[in-house]
C-alpha cells in the first residue's frame, strides 16, 4: 500500500500535480481566495481511492487510462463530459462512470470536491470469468450511470468501506488476503451497479457440472489455499466448471456461496491460533484476523461470535 497527498495555492503547481498524476488538464479559472487544491491517494494493488477537494474550476481531457475511473461528487459539478457521444453533468451525490477503460474523455471540473476511485479491469474478470479459460471477450460495463439508486448507494458504500477501513488502516491494506478480498468486493460491487456484459444466470450445462464432485473439488482446493489471495474464478478453475457452476453448486449443496465458504474455513484458522496463542505474548486478535483476511474488528467480532458463542478476544485469554 502506499498514499500520496498534495496541498497547494499555486494554480500552476497543482495544474502540473494533476497532469502527472492523471492526464492532461488546463485549469480555467482561479481568485486569490480560491486557488487551494488538496488530494489525497491511497493504492493498493489493482485499486486506487482518490479525495479531491479543488477551489477553482478545471478542463479536462483525458486520454484512455486503460483503467476503470469512477467519480462520487460530494460538492460541486462535474459540467460537460463527454466521451464517445455520451454526454451528461453530474452534482453532488451522483456516483458514475468517467468512461470505459479504452476511451478518451474531456469535461469541466467546477469549484468541486469528489472521489475518484480507479481499478483494473482484469478484476471484473476475477468476479465475473466463465470458466477456466481467460474470457474470449473482457467484462465490459456498458452504461455510465448505475442501474438504480439502491446499487448506487451499495457501491458508495463499499468505496467508503474500503477507503476508511482498509486503506486507511496501513497495516490491514498491507495483507495480501486483505488487498485481494477487498478487490474482489469493490469489482463485484461495481459489475452489481452498472450494466454490463457479464452473464450469471447458469446454464444448463452449469446445473449438470454442479454436482458433489464439483463440491468436493472446490472445497478441498479453498481448505489447502485458504492462506492464499483466491478469487472465485481460481476455484472454478481448480473445480473445472465455469463460475456460475461453482456458485450453483454451492448453493444447491451447502445453501452458501463460495466466498462465503472461504469466509468460513479462515474465520476458522483465526479461531485456531487464537486458541494456541499464548494470552501474554504480543498476539493480538487484530494481528491473527487481519493476517486472515478480516479487516473491520467490528464485523469480524460479529462473525466470530456467531461462529463460536463468544469474542476473540475471550477466546485470546484462555
């Protein structure tokens, strides 16, 4: 993880920050009262999360990033954007698109203060493959604006999840299990709010793969890798089905998902090494939970009381 923050009232400093750190961009207007730019970015691999607070007005025009870029304004305008015949002005609230990855875009910032949140998208694919061979064709999102005010507001959250929680914790970013889960949840939140090219729904050949056998392969490939970054198209890969498969499989056997299923085995291993910890050797319930992938102590205490009748932290103790 690393985090990069800028503060100035040089409108030629800041235009210059903002070039380098984005794309080419002309800041139009500015006063003397009015010139601070302050940014904040938090990366992780495959994601970055981006507060922007700009006190002028700004164009911009942005060749492709190669990269999803999603912007949530909190005050001010975003005033025409356009890319690829699309055009459209956004307030505060709006959570958006900029553009597919392979497009140039062009707009006017307006004395605005938002988040630009950028990831990969080969994550899309990780979420949403077809079965063990790379994808003919990439995931695509096919619309600018979510598909209803309920996905918006879930994918807003999960950004303010992972911008608060994740990110802003440098020792839970810092975990593999952490960073690779995290990633998953924004891509599976993204592909939940926008249109795209993705197909869930299974086919008749993913109800005839979805037998014990495609169970049993799973879950033996989740229990021996639980310690590793999975994706559930690394385990539809290892099960030889196609992801709707798996999650058909899963559902129709054990009434959970697979992701569910690796929650499960790891919460697990967190409650073995808690046990085997010695109450008085530096262990902590943070350390353990997020080295397994849990990085919000709240909801991981819920999970673990759920689980086994009490806190982690009791469990610590002996």
């Amino acid at each position: 993880m690393s985090s990069l923050v800028f503060d100035s009232d040089d409108l030629e400093e800041t235009e210059e920050f903002l070039c380098r750190a984005y794309a080419r961009m002309t800041i139009g207007s500015g006063s003397p009262e009015g010139n601070t730019a302050r940014m904040r970015r938090d990366t992780m691999p495959s994601v970055s999360v981006d507060e922007l607070d700009l006190g002028f007005d700004m164009s911009y025009a942005v060749e492709p990033l190669g990269r999803i870029c999603l912007c949530l304004v909190h005050e001010g305008t975003v005033q025409d954007h356009v890319f690829q015949g699309v055009r459209d002005s956004f307030g505060p609230g709006d959570m958006v698109l900029f553009a597919p990855p392979d497009l140039p875009y062009a707009g006017r910032i307006c004395s605005a203060r938002y988040n630009i949140t950028m990831l990969d998208p080969g994550l899309l694919d990780q979420v949403a493959a077809t079965g063990p061979k790379p994808l003919r064709e990439p995931v695509r999102l096919t619309g600018h604006r979510p598909h209803s005010p309920a996905a918006a507001r879930h994918l807003k959250q999960t950004i303010t999840y992972l911008r608060d929680h994740v990110l802003g914790d440098p020792d839970a970013a810092g975990q593999p299990l952490i960073a690779s889960a995290s990633g998953q949840l924004l891509a599976a939140s993204v592909l939940a709010a926008f249109p795209n090219t993705a197909h869930t729904d299974p086919t008749a050949q993913d109800r005839t793969d979805a037998h014990p056998a495609t169970l049993r392969r799973a879950v033996a490939y989740i229990e021996d890798h639980a310690d590793q970054p999975l994706t559930v198209a690394d385990i539809a890969a290892a099960a030889h089905v196609t992801i709707r498969a798996l999650q058909y499989a899963f559902r129709r056997h054990l009434d959970t998902t697979p992701l569910a299923y690796l929650r499960r085995v790891r919460l697990a291993q967190v409650h073995r090494e808690l046990r085997a910890a010695h109450p008085l050797g530096g262990t902590t319930v943070g350390d353990i939970a997020a080295r397994w992938g849990f990085a919000h102590p709240g909801r991981f205490a819920a999970l673990y009381r759920e689980a086994y009748g009490t806190s982690p932290s009791d469990t610590l103790r002996g």
